[in-house]
C-alpha cells in the first residue's frame, strides 16, 4: 500500500538543511536562512534528528514558546521553521476540486466513506479495489483510475485541483512522471511555481525509495 503523504522520519535534519538552502524560498521565508548552521545546531543539541522530531517538537504554540526559551531560539523563525516542515506533508482536499469530476461520482464516493483525495488514494490504489467500487457505485474503472492519477498528482505542495487536471492532461499522470517531466515546457504555469512544485515531487519519491529499501 502506497500512503497520500510521506512519512516525515525519512527527511534527515541534514537534508532538510540542504533542502532549505537549496530550493526557492518563498518570500515570507527567507528569515529561515539567517544563522542557518548555528541554528541546525541547536536542532540538534536539542535532539532533532528528522522531520518528524522536528514537527513533534514544534506542534503547538506552548511547544515553540518552551522550545524558543530553552534553546534561544526565535520564536518568529520556530512558527517559520514548522511550516516550512510541515509542506513536506501532502494536505487532503475535495475531491470536487478537480475539474471534470462529475458531482454524481464524488458524492457517490462519499457515501462509501470517500470524502478527499487522500481517502481516495489510498483506498482505491489497485484494480481489485477498483472493481469493487465500481460495483458499489457505477463508477467505471477508467473514470477512477483517472481520479486516482489526479490524486496522485495532488501529493505534490503546490499542485491544486486545476494544475492536476492540466498535468493528466498534458500526460503527466503521476508524481513520478511529474518529477522527471519537462512540465515548463508542457505547462502554462509560471516557471518558479513549477520549479517549486518539481522540488517537492523529487522529495517524495526520495523518500518513497528510501522506505522501499528499508
């Protein structure tokens, strides 16, 4: 079974430094490469190994408060540094939100306890599933598994409902394709927003081979 977004304990604190440092940052963000090695040294004084320690240490206001007064750390840069981890994560969305789904199908699905892409994707992953829901809703197969490739390419930060159905279109059908895919030259989308969107598509399937091999 594959999982909607990755597991955060495969991101090492030193690959997210590399990560940071090397990829288009957003504007409000750039405050995360001041002090950056003295600072990731603290991470690790403090016990941070990967993203997930990271992300766990930093999970509520009162943690980043405690967090910024132990480690003299800011607390600004702690609010920035959490969401910066936290993109990694692929957040779930309606899947009404992809054009050309008809409203018929995603209610259908939600009937059967389907409610966004990240029920879907991992709920419908394989033709024995398919099939099934299919009989459960009428549905045809070909109309899923198109859904499933749009939920597929939802994973990616930055890839919405819109520029999924672009890519399929275009015949980029899944976030491995999207990762090694000349999209700037297929896609009508301004090329530091695919730039981005390509960086985040290279780290899932890092991570995706790194759990396969372990």
């Amino acid at each position: 079974m594959e999982y909607y977004t990755l597991d955060p304990s495969l991101i090492s604190l030193d690959r997210f430094f590399q990560l940071i440092r090397t990829k288009r940052m957003l504007p409000g963000r750039v405050m995360l490469r001041e002090k950056m090695e003295d600072r990731f040294v603290v991470l690790v004084e403090a016990g941070i190994s990967n993203l997930k320690d990271l992300i766990r240490k930093l999970g509520s206001k009162q943690k980043m408060e405690s967090f910024s007064s132990r480690w003299n750390l800011p607390y600004p840069y702690l609010v920035l540094l959490k969401r910066e981890a936290g993109s990694y994560l692929a957040k779930p969305h309606p899947l009404s939100n992809f054009p050309g789904i008809p409203f018929e199908y995603t209610e259908s699905l939600r009937s059967k306890g389907i409610k966004n892409t990240m029920d879907f994707f991992q709920m419908v992953q394989t033709h024995e599933q398919r099939s099934e829901f299919t009989q459960k809703t009428g549905i045809p197969e070909a109309r899923l598994l198109e859904l499933y490739a749009l939920c597929d390419l939802s994973r990616i930060t930055g890839v919405g409902g819109t520029m999924a159905r672009f890519c399929y279109e275009a015949g980029i059908r899944s976030v491995s394709e999207f990762a090694v895919a000349e999209v700037k030259s297929i896609l009508q989308f301004p090329e530091e927003d695919l730039q981005y969107c390509i960086g985040y598509a290279r780290v899932i399937i890092e991570c995706e081979m790194k759990s396969k091999s372990s």
